[in-house]
C-alpha cells in the first residue's frame, strides 16, 4: 500500500520578503495612528493645537480652527488605521499563500508604481518576482 502526500509547494523568498515589507508597512500606520491619537488626546493640553492655530491664523482668518484641526487629526488616524490594517491582513494572507493575497498584493504594487523613485523600483521588483513561476505556483494562481 503507498500511500501519495501532496507536499505543499515551498514558500518563496520573496513572499517572505514582501510580507515583512507589509507588517513593517502596518507597523509604521499604526505608529501614525497613534501619533495622531496622541495629537487629539493631548493637543489641546499641551497647546499644540493652539500653537498650529495661531500660525494659521496668521496667514487665515477664520474663526474656530482648533475644531477643523481635530477633524483633520481624526481623519489622519482614522486613514492610519485603516491602511495598517489593510497591511497587517495582506502580510498574513501572502504567509498563508491565500490566492487574493496575491491579487491584493500585485494590485498594491501597480498603485505603487507611481510613488517616485522608491515605491517604483520596489514595485517594479515585486511584480517581476510575484509572477515567476514558483511563486504563481506557491498561491495556485
């Protein structure tokens, strides 16, 4: 009797690489997100807001600028959230080798091709790699 094991296809290099640039990529939104907690818990407090207010008020005359500013910071925190998860959850999809993952993942390098010259050649250098074979076959796509 022989019994036939399906041996998973080994996870490439550059899955590991690009999931790692993806939980570094959350890591940094959510140190944003925090920032911009800290920026509305404490702004006031600590007369930042003032501070900033007073500068814009210099070259604008409007009335209640410590509002739009708060609405501004949480917007900020609200995108930082967001984008980190976003991140977090496609890193954890390409260590699982989950089709989308990959999908999502060639879908945010295009996006990232027009952040110059960084986010190019780094874009350019995932997709090269994402659609080489052995990773292609990694996800079953």
């Amino acid at each position: 009797m022989v019994e036939t094991v399906s041996e998973s296809p080994k996870k490439p290099g550059i899955v590991i690489f690009v999931s790692i640039l993806n939980f570094f990529s959350a890591a940094l939104w959510f140190l944003e997100a925090a920032f911009f907690v800290v920026l509305l818990i404490f702004g006031n407090a600590i007369s930042v807001t003032q501070a900033i207010t007073d500068k814009l008020r210099q070259g604008l005359a409007s009335q209640n600028l410590s509002l739009g500013l708060n609405a501004v910071f949480s917007f900020f925190l609200i995108v930082g959230v967001l984008l980190g998860v976003y991140h977090l959850l496609l890193g954890i999809g390409l260590q699982k080798g989950k089709g989308a993952a990959w999908y999502v993942q060639i879908v945010t390098a295009i996006v990232g091709l027009i952040l110059i010259p960084y986010g190019t050649i780094v874009s350019i250098v995932i997709l090269v790699l994402f659609f080489q074979s052995g990773v292609r076959n990694y996800f079953k796509v």
